[in-house]
C-alpha cells in the first residue's frame, strides 16, 4: 500500500459521509474553537486556524458555519472545555490503529472506545503500544488544475516543500509537519487551490486480514470509531485489498 494515494482515501472517507456532513461540521467546529480558544480569532496570526478554515472549506462546510463558530468560540460561548486525547489500541489480527479525539468527558469517551474495539474482535491498549509504527508527516494537497510541474516544483522549494506527487486530479506536497501552515498558505498566495493541509501519521508497515469475517469486523470497527462525535481522526497499517481494488 506504500506510494498509494493517501487523497484518493480520503475522498471515499468524504464521500461516504456526505450523508452526515451535521457530524463532520460538528467536528471541525470543535477543533476551530479549540484553536481560537488558544490563539485567537484572526487567521492572519493563528497559523492552526488558518489551516483549519481550509480544511472546513474543502469539507464543504459553509462559510456561515464557521463564522458562527469562530465568534461563538472568541466570544466565549462555547462553555465546552475540550481535552485532546490519543487512544492506541489493535483491531482484528493485530491491525495497528491510533484514535485522535477532542472531548469534555474523558470518561465517556475511552468506555466508547473500549466498547467499539471489545465489539469488533479488537482490544484497546495503552499509549505507545502501536505508536512506533507510525511517523507523523506534513501534507498538502492541491488540484490538479493545469498545474505545471516545473513551476511547482519551484513554487515548492520557495515555500519550504520537500516533495510532491502527482495523483491524478490533485498533487500531494509533502513537508515536514512544522512547515505545514507555510506550505499551505505560501502556495495559497501564489494560487493554488489547497485541498487539505494537515500532518497525518504515516504506518511504516502494513498489516492484511485473510478472513472476510475479520474484514468485516475491521470495517465495522473503523466505521464506529469515524461515527463517534468526540472522534477527530482515525489512523491504522490495514491493507485492505477491496480499497486497493477500488483505486484500479
């Protein structure tokens, strides 16, 4: 799976939730009032909120929603307290998987958790128990819209990109996840439309499931984790063969 595009999974993640855009509006208000909460209102000088009003954008999330959300946040009407929490735990046959979550009950949340993975043939563990296997990474993703590579390539080195490849309508830009805002906004400024903006955790190897029930089980596991309100963002090392087949 190594070299597949990481965009390409996205896009089949977006498009099953279209039907619950509510939930992903509801997430992303979270993480915007927790970055206004810690830098302020301006995206100008709030690097996070900047790079999160454009991965609003690219999840369409209307400009009203997160301008109601940037004031309810700077004007202290959002009374929520929300706590980053990262949970590490493995699905069916030892499949690697870390949960990233914005929650106000702690509580709550790991029993979720520890009931998903319990249902789904898998077990939630301690932190650092799967972490090792992943490598965080910056990422920018823009379209592909009579982008030429040359002047790209340029364009990347000004702005402090290590890399890109093209993938079919959109390019991925790699970087270090420090230089993720001045990546996203530096190609911004020059044009390019920035679909996403973000420093994922890479697994550095993959595991298969043979057993279609497993499979299912994984599936389902990762549906529940993705459903849940107080998650963020679910990574894992699966190599799943149905979604290989679908990129063909």
């Amino acid at each position: 799976m190594s070299g597949h595009s990481k965009w390409s999974t996205i896009k089949r993640k977006k498009e099953k939730t279209d039907g619950a855009r509510a939930k992903v509006f509801t997430k992303i208000g979270r993480e915007i009032s927790v970055a206004v909460k810690e830098g302020g209102a301006d995206p100008n000088n709030n690097s996070k909120l900047y790079d999160l009003i454009a991965k609003a954008k690219a999840n369409n999330v209307p400009n009203d929603n997160i301008e109601r959300a940037i004031k309810k946040a700077a004007n202290d009407g959002d009374k929520n307290n929300y706590i980053d929490m990262v949970y590490e735990g493995y699905g069916p046959c030892g499949v690697a998987v870390i949960v990233e979550a914005l929650t106000d009950n702690k509580n709550r949340t790991a029993g979720d958790l520890r009931h998903y993975f319990d249902k789904f043939g898998g077990n939630l563990g301690q932190n650092g128990c799967v972490s090792f296997l992943f490598e965080k990474k910056g990422m920018v993703v823009v379209e592909n819209k009579n982008v030429n590579e040359e002047q790209l390539m340029e364009d990347c080195m000004e702005v402090g990109a290590d890399d890109f490849s093209v993938e079919g309508d959109v390019v991925e830009i790699a970087c270090s996840p420090a230089s993720v805002h001045a990546v996203n906004r530096g190609l911004t400024e020059k044009g390019y439309a920035v679909l996403s903006a973000d420093s994922p955790l890479i697994p550095s190897t993959y595991t298969t499931i043979d057993d279609p029930e497993l499979r299912e089980k994984m599936n389902r596991l990762l549906d529940a984790l993705e459903d849940n309100d107080d998650v963020q963002e679910v990574y894992h090392n699966w190599e799943n063969p149905d979604e290989d087949a679908d990129e063909e």
